[in-house]
C-alpha cells in the first residue's frame, strides 16, 4: 500500500545483492574445492548447497535487473487512504451482524443481550 512517505529518489538493491550473490557463489565454490581437497565431503556439501543457493539468487536477482522498473504512481497521484477498518471483508458464517447478534441462534431480542426477558436480573 502507498502511504506518500515513500523516498522520492529511491534506489534499487538489486546491483548490490547481485554482487553479493556472486561473492558468496565464488566463496562457497571456493569451500567446495578446499574442503573436498582436504576429505571432508560433509563441509563440501554444505558449501556446494551455499553455492547452490547463491546462484539460484544470482538468477533471480538478473532477471530481475533485465525486466527493468516497474510502475510507480507519479508525485501527482495522491497516496491511498488507510483502510481504518471500514473494509471488513468476507466474515466466514456472516458474524453476529449480519443475524441480530443472537449469532443465527433465534434467542433474545438481538441486542446481544441474552436476559432480555429475565425482569432485570
């Protein structure tokens, strides 16, 4: 949601987790050969998931940079005003506003109060 306290001259990420994704790929390729190197096949796999895992960042992060920016509401659309609550939704059963506030039992006089004729006890 658009509050308006957004920066006017904002900055994409993407460049820098791009570089940090590459770094972390050629550390983790690095652990891979060190530790297979040094027999030690569980810290090689582990490295190799790290690796795995920054790669497949790396891939979203470029093609995420090759899409290039995406709509945003210019300086001369006004932010959209806070829900506040009025917008309630779907309630599942319909809540007790909808059926008189007995919650679709049929009792009392749908004010919610159940001792409605109870003579003020």
């Amino acid at each position: 949601m658009r509050t308006g306290s957004e920066p006017v001259e904002a900055r994409s990420v993407l460049k820098t987790r791009r570089a940090l994704a590459l770094w972390g790929l050629v550390w983790a390729a690095a652990g891979v050969a060190v530790f297979l190197i040094a027999g030690r096949p569980g810290w090689a796999a582990a490295c190799a998931m790290v690796a795995a895992l920054a790669a497949t960042d790396l891939v979203i992060v470029c093609r995420h940079i090759r899409q290039g920016p995406h709509y945003q509401p210019g300086k001369d659309i006004p932010p959209y005003e806070p829900d506040r609550g009025r917008n309630t939704g779907y309630v599942p059963g319909g809540g007790d506003h909808a059926r008189g506030g007995d919650g679709g039992r049929g009792e009392g006089d749908g004010d919610g109060d159940q001792n409605s004729d109870a003579g003020g006890r």
